[in-house]
C-alpha cells in the first residue's frame, strides 16, 4: 500500500490516498522510522522499507499492513 509519511516538528504522519486517512504514528519499532513496523493512531501497523536515516520527507514509500 502506498503510505506518504511526513514529520512535523518531532512527529510522523502517515497518508494513505486510497482510504484518505491520515493519522498520526504512535509507536515505532526502531528508531528513525526505517527498516521495522510503525504503529498509527488508529491502530494499523506498516512494515517500512530500510531506507537511510537522512531520508528527506515528505515520502511516498510502498508498505505492507500488518493483520490487526
């Protein structure tokens, strides 16, 4: 699924187009977002992609939702 993650001040937003939802990530698996699971608000988790620590945001990334 396509996710546009973007950050604003300290905190990560993830997009999905094709639900039009935004939601805010609460938890994360790693720090630095990259290369592990991030948990929204509403409760999905997205494995991410290994991307470098510096990646520039914002960011359309393909990730794969985890089963609830």
């Amino acid at each position: 699924m396509k996710v546009m993650i973007r950050k604003i001040g300290e905190t990560y937003s993830a997009y999905i187009a094709k639900k039009d939802l935004e939601e805010a990530v609460v938890e994360m698996e790693k720090p630095g977002l990259w290369g592990g699971w991030v948990r929204l608000a509403n409760g999905w988790v997205f494995e991410m992609p290994e991307m470098a620590a510096d990646t520039r945001l914002p960011l359309t990334v393909e990730a794969r939702k985890r089963p609830e």
